[in-house]
C-alpha cells in the first residue's frame, strides 16, 4: 500500500465536542432520533452555535436497508444546511474514518466545523436478506460477524496457542472497565469463570467473547485546531490517522503483522509516535479475538505473545496498555465506535470514568465492513489524539 | 408447524456456471484466460489483471480444512434444528478457499489440516451444494 505523508495534516484539527445518545434497549426510538440526540449534545458539549456547522458525516447503518440521502435528512433534521455533506458506511470503521474526512474537508477549506454522528434502533424485521456475496457462506449456516470471528478464533488458536481462557481475559479486563461507567449496559463486574461459563454461541466464542447490541447514537464535532482552542472544552488534537481496506482478514498473520497494520502503520507516522508511546488505547472490540489481532497488528506486542499480554492484566486500566477504559462494544455498548471516540476523548480531557493519570496520547481504532462475505471485506482505521 | 426455509444462493449470470458443475458434481472455479489466476468466488473481472476473458475449470475436489466452527446460537432461525452444527473454510488444492460444511464427521473429530473431499448434496431442481467429507 501507497502511503501518503499525512504531517501536513497532523494536529490541523481537533476534536471539539463529544456527544452519546442513550443507549441500551430503546425500542421506542428512531435511528433518526438517536442521531439528533446524540448530535445535539455534542454541539452543546463543544459550547458551538449549531449555524456554525457546514459540513455533516452520517453513518448509515445497513439494518436501515435503502435510505437516499441520509446525512442530508440529518442534516435538515437538525437545522444545518451544509456545504458538503455524505452518508458514509465503512461498519464500526467509519467514526474514523469520518474524522479523517473532516480533517480533510477543512484542510481543504470546504468546510469549518464538521458534525460526524450516527444512530442505530436494531428493530428485528424478520426479513434476511440475501446480501451480494454471502450466497457461498450463508446456505452452510454461516452468518455474520459472529461466525466469522469464530474462524479468526480457531485459527489463532491454532497460530498462536491462544486459549479461551485468554480471551476471557480480554472480557474481565472490559468489563472492569464498565462497572466505574454509569452509562455502560453491562457494569456487575466478571470473572474468568463467568466468561467459562458463558454459553457457546460458535465454539470456540462464549457469549462473553461478543459484542452487546445496543440501541443507540454518538456524534462529535471535528473543527480546526485554531477555532477549538477559542472553544468551552481542553483541545484535543487530531495528531494521525490511517485506514487499511482487506479483502483477506482470514489470512490476517501472512505479513507477521496482520490486516490492519497499515492503518496503525500510517496513523504513527502523521502523529510522529509510535505503539511505546500511546498511553491508553480504544481497540475496536467487537469480538475478544478482534482485540488478539490489533494488539498484534498495531504493534503493542508480538504475535506469539498476543495471550500471555492479554492474561497478565496488561489491558487493565492499571496495566501497561489501558485498553477500553468505559467498558468497550463488550460491556459499555455497541454505538459502531462512536463510544470509543468519546472515551478516546475524555481520556485527552482528564474526564474518564477509569482516567488514566496524565494521558496525552491516546488512540482509538475501528474496524468493520461486510464479515459475512467469503471471503470477507474489512476496513480498519486508527487515529491517535493528542492533548493541545 | 411453520416452517422457515434456509437461506438458498442467488444464481446470477457470474455464478451460473459454478451451480450448474455443482449439479453435475462437479467443483469448478474461474480462470482468467489472460493471466491464469485462478479465483473465487465468481466475479466477471480477473482481480489479479481485471481481464474479462474467463474459463472454467474442474477443481480436483480435495483440500484440507483450514478451520471450523461449531455454531450453538445461529443467526438464522432455519438453521435452529440443526444445533450444534458444524462450519468449515476448506482450502482447495489449488490454493482457493471456501465455506461448506464436513458431514459424516462427528465435531470431536474434526481437526486443522484434516484432508477432505468434496460430496455434492441436491437441495432442489437448481442448488446442488457441494459438502466435504474426510478423505480417509
């Protein structure tokens, strides 16, 4: 993969305002209502008037089937009338992928103060549909994110030596996390035990090895640095960002690294850091084996030491690599990785629930696309955020 | 009672050739005429050389397992009489890879590397799909 050189980019903008709906079971409430909810309390969190936004990135979900005009109908929902605005579907790897499209925008001079949000109501329709590509997956039984991880799963086990009792590991650390999270869906603390107990959804995943559903939004503000630093909140900086597109993740270890790599790769560059120096860290965890294959692919650990580094506590918030510190997809909610923007924020702003002491870097990452492909197509992105 | 169908591949203009060898028994995958990359599934562009020019060719039908699953909480509920059932990413000979599941194999047994061949079971008049077995 080409890589650009992003520096003229780095610390250009920042993070101004950081919003989450509610979320948990919500069954009453729109997907368009939890995108104006979230979307209205991060424009309220940045302190900014809503006439100052002229750009809007909205992540449609795919449950919502055929929606034209997405962003432009949130848009309107909330009084904005931007000068550029699109709907953006990248799966749980668009919030970065939308703050790296902001950066750009205003880079550009496009736009001055991008709102970035995203709300999602998982009303079961009954109705599957046949999506392009899964027609040599799906007849076997095989569907979704959930099988596919379970493929990554038993092959790290079989690359690696990982156990379950690893991943369980990865799940405790989380949901340590979640239970000092008022906001998290899941807060009574667990046990390996627990996680043992947890029933089988696709050996080798537990229960505890996936990802809630959650009902629910996140939005927050990308504005230039310059005008953030005049803004109600601390200036969180975007420092670096990246994003690596696979078609293979079943192949993830070929290159040592795995799917991703580059991502991170390209994201340390624009920032001028690299792994050793990110303080806490938001792992796109939609499944504990997802969290094995970043800690690998972004550079935290070697490949072989992927379990031990999970098992020795290392993700706690006391740990080496504070990982996930308001609880994750795993125990705070699944808001696609707007949850982890927010936290990833809050950790710049000495505001977290499970602070970290002193952070200045902190990194956030996502992952998503279409799993139920065979073979699958996934994006990851990253970006590192830097305290102003 | 109410009974609701599994899910049954599309079969459209790029794959039609691959179903109509599974009805025969027979495994088949693209070729590119142009530069010979072997792909599947079936696409109308090469994505090595994105030539258009394409054959098909008869796939040995043995392979190996490359890994599998065993799903207790389907996502479908057609699939939940089936529970626990097994799926498989078999990697062919030639090098492609694909989803099946291995019958006639209990789940304790099934193994990485096991060597498998494929059997083909008729699901109606249009969708045969192909299944593995161990190869003993």
């Amino acid at each position: 993969m080409r890589m650009a050189d992003l520096k003229v980019l780095s610390e250009q903008t920042a993070i101004a305002g950081i919003g989450l709906s509610r979320f948990g079971k919500f069954p009453g409430v729109s997907s368009m209502g939890f995108a104006l909810e979230a979307s209205k309390r991060a424009i309220e969190d940045a302190g900014i008037t809503r006439d100052s936004i002229d750009g809007v990135l909205v992540l449609m979900s795919p449950l919502m089937g055929e929606q034209h005009g997405w962003a432009s109908r949130v848009a309107a929902y909330l009084g904005v009338t931007p000068s550029f605005c699109s709907t953006m579907d990248m799966g749980g790897a668009t919030p970065i992928g939308m703050i790296q499209t902001a950066a750009m925008l205003i880079h550009a001079g496009m736009c001055t103060t991008v709102l970035c949000t995203f709300g999602c109501q998982n009303s079961p329709k009954g109705v599957f549909p046949m999506l392009f590509g899964s027609e040599f997956a799906i007849p076997y039984g095989d569907i979704g994110a959930i099988t596919f991880m379970a493929h990554v799963g038993r092959r790290q086990m079989h690359e690696l030596g990982v156990t379950s009792e690893q991943y369980g590991a990865i799940a405790v650390a989380f949901r340590a996390h979640a239970a000092k999270n008022p906001d998290a869906q899941k807060r009574e603390p667990i046990t390996l035990e627990d996680h043992q107990r947890s029933p089988v959804i696709a050996d080798p995943l537990r229960r505890l090895d996936c990802c809630l559903i959650t009902d629910g939004g996140g939005a927050c503000i990308v504005t230039s640095a310059e005008r953030a630093r005049d803004l109600r909140q601390p200036l969180v900086l975007v420092s670096g960002f990246g994003q690596m597109h696979s078609a293979e993740i079943i192949r993830p270890w070929d290159n040592g690294r795995g799917g991703g790599a580059e991502a991170a790769e390209a994201a340390y560059k624009m920032a001028g850091v690299g792994p050793k120096d990110i303080q806490v860290v938001q792992l796109y965890d939609g499944f504990t084996p997802l969290v094995m294959h970043e800690l690998v692919a972004y550079g935290f650990c070697k490949a072989g030491e992927a379990g031990s580094f999970v098992a020795d506590g290392n993700l706690l918030c006391e740990g080496a690599l504070p990982a996930n510190t308001a609880g994750g997809l795993l125990s705070e909610g699944h808001l696609s990785g707007f949850g982890h923007v927010a936290e990833a924020v809050r950790q710049i702003r000495g505001t977290s629930y499970c602070q970290v002491p002193g952070a200045e870097i902190s990194m956030v990452t996502g992952y998503g696309g279409a799993p139920h492909e065979a073979p699958p197509t996934v994006a990851y992105t990253v970006a590192i955020l830097r305290c102003g | 009672m109410f009974q609701l169908d599994k899910p049954m591949p599309g079969i459209n203009e790029d794959s039609a050739p691959y179903w109509e060898g599974t009805r025969q028994g027979e495994l088949r995958a693209q070729c590119c005429s142009d530069c010979g990359h072997l792909r599947f599934p079936p696409a109308i562009v090469c994505p090595k050389c994105l030539s258009e020019n394409t054959t098909w060719r008869r796939l040995s039908g043995r392979g190996t397992v490359y890994s599998f699953i065993i799903v207790h909480r389907p996502q479908h509920p057609a699939f939940l009489d089936d529970v626990p059932y097994n799926v498989a990413i078999i990697e062919l000979e030639e090098g492609l890879r694909m989803h099946t599941n291995i019958v006639d194999c209990s789940d304790e047994d099934l193994r990485i590397g096991m060597p498998v061949e494929a059997v083909f079971e008729k699901i109606n008049d249009e969708v045969t799909l192909p299944k593995f077995r161990h190869a003993r």
